[in-house]
C-alpha cells in the first residue's frame, strides 16, 4: 500500500485543489480506511468553500478530522464512507474488510481511531450511506421539534436535510406533511417519499410544527407564515455570515410561536440524557436501509473533478441535491 494520501482542500475562498500528502500507518487503537465514496453537504461546505464561515464560528464549525483553519486553507468535510484496509495493534483484526462510515473530509485513504468509524449496516448501499451525516441532522432536528401523532407539519426547503426530516415525520402515524419549496422540481421528489408538495404562495396554514431548512431568510419567513397558533418553528438551516431579517412586527407575537433553532453540534435536549452523538450516527446509517432515499442523490462526479464540481454547485447549484463523489 502507497504511503500517500490525496485530499481536498479550500485553497482559497472559490478554489479547491487536490493535495497529497503522506500517510503512515495506523497506530495503537486506530484503523486505515480507503474511501469508497464521499458526499458534499452543499448547504455548510459552499459555505466553507465560499469563505463565508464568520469568525465568531471558526472553532465551533470545525469538523471532527479538520486540517487548516477557515477561512482558507481548509481541509473539510464530515461525510465518507470506505473499507478498512489495515488495522493498528489493539484494534480487533475483525475490523479489516469492513465498510464503514467516518465523519472525515474528502480523501482517498486516511487514518483514524477504530472508534471513529461505524460499520455500515449490510442493507444500505455506499452511496446511500454517505446521506448518514444529513440523516443525523435531520434526526436531531426531529428530536428537537418533537412531532405528535396526527400533527399536521410542514418542511420549508426541500434540500437534502429537508427531505430527511420531512421523509421521517411523514411515517409517523396520522401525521400529515407537505414539503414546501420554491422549486416545483420538488414535486416528485415529495411524492417519492410520502409527503405532499406546495410552493410558498400555495402551501397549508396553520401547522402544528414547522421545519425549516431553506437557508434563506425568506424561507423562515414562510415557515412563521405557516405556523398556527403556539405552535413551534425548528429552524435547521445555518446561514453563515449572512443577516437575516424576520417580520416579527406581524403575528408572531400574536401567535406566540415559537422559533427553535437545532443544530447537529449538540444532542437534543430531549435526548442528551440517554443517547451519546455516536448512538445518533448509528441511528441514522440504520434508517438510509430505505431505498426511497436514494431520491436524494442526484450527481456524481470522480474525486480529481471534486474542485471544478465544488465551484460549479457553490455558484449554481441547479436543483442539485446529494452530489456523490467517487474514489477508484
């Protein structure tokens, strides 16, 4: 096995490269994983890439396996799935061959601790399970929102965490959920996954919970426009360096909504007792056993086209949701 290793770095805000660097071998407790597959959280990592991380935000929006420091040059990402190739002394020699997901950036092989990683379970195919890091946050934000039987809820953005969490909600029983969205594109997919559909103008009042993931401050506006009397709105999105402007002077006082933000950082409260952050992730990889979720990959690329597909979906995404990058 080479001794290198190549990964994607933020060389500067807008441009990506790929790097080599060299690669031991793994350690005490510790594994060596060969990508198979890695997804593009489009939403936080054109943030990233773009360099719009605020500075308040540098230590607490690092990943797990970060190199480099924001705005550039950054070593990041949190959604890869490999084999184990290797195992370092103290790690149970079962662990070779096994599939597994890491919360690592881009990268054709690399080292970590064995308790790092989680085995993919059999039913869920790489590519699905690179969804594992979306499906967390969407888990979480479920956990925070608290849905009932026979709410009636809807999700305001239908990108991939949306979709998740919409997907979720709607197998609960006598639980009614439109995905809403200014796409129209977004129709088929709501329909594969058991949800109906609306764009802002046309979508449902009223709502015993709302979630929002849009990422724009247009988006949270809609989703308090929807909201029914006290009832809670979770918002999911993370908008960077950007201000947001809300119309709180309207109802919302009136209505006395409540605004929620989640975040994949923390456990829910609801939860924080009795579920460790790796008991959420295994959570997660469990439920991508759906094959309606495969909806949500929408793009492929090769691992050297990563630079030129991350400029390309950070300036015009194009309805583009899961985009799928591909290790030989």
């Amino acid at each position: 096995m080479a001794n290198e290793a190549r990964a994607f770095w933020v060389a500067a805000p807008g441009r990506g490269e790929i790097r080599r660097m060299s690669l031991g071998e793994p350690g005490p407790g510790e594994v060596r994983v060969r990508t198979l597959a890695s997804g593009l959280s489009r939403g936080t990592e054109s943030l990233v890439f773009m360099g719009h991380v605020p500075a308040s935000e540098w230590q607490r929006m690092r990943c797990p396996f970060q190199e480099g420091d924001f705005p550039a040059p950054v070593k990041y990402g949190y959604a890869s799935v490999g084999v184990v190739e290797r195992v370092g002394a103290e790690t149970p020699a079962a662990l070779e061959g096994t599939r597994v997901f890491s919360l690592h950036p881009h990268q054709d092989c690399y080292i970590v601790p064995a308790a790092a990683t989680l085995p993919v379970p059999h039913d869920v195919p790489t590519e699905r399970a690179v969804l594992a890091a979306n499906m967390e946050t969407a888990v979480n934000a479920l956990w925070d929102g608290a849905p009932a039987i026979g709410d009636r809820i809807s999700v305001v953005g239908a990108g991939v965490v949306g979709a998740l969490a919409a997907a979720l909600a709607a197998r609960i029983p006598g639980v009614t959920v439109e995905m809403v969205d200014i796409d129209r594109r977004r129709a088929d997919l709501a329909a594969a996954l058991g949800c109906g559909f609306a764009v802002p103008g046309d979508a449902a009042r009223e709502r015993d919970l709302v979630l929002h993931a849009s990422g724009s401050g247009d988006g949270l506006a809609t989703a308090l426009d929807l909201a029914g009397f006290e009832a809670t709105v979770v918002d999911v999105s993370w908008y960077g360096d950007r201000a947001v402007t809300l119309p709180l002077g309207q109802a919302f006082h009136a209505k006395r909504l409540t605004l929620l933000s989640s975040q994949v950082g923390s456990v829910a409260p609801s939860r924080r007792a009795r579920r460790s952050h790796r008991e959420r992730l295994g959570l997660a990889l469990s439920l991508l056993a759906d094959p309606r979720f495969d909806a949500l990959v929408t793009g492929t690329c090769r691992f050297d086209e990563l630079p030129a597909t991350m400029a390309r979906l950070a300036v015009n995404p194009d309805g583009a949701l899961c985009q799928v990058v591909q290790y030989d």
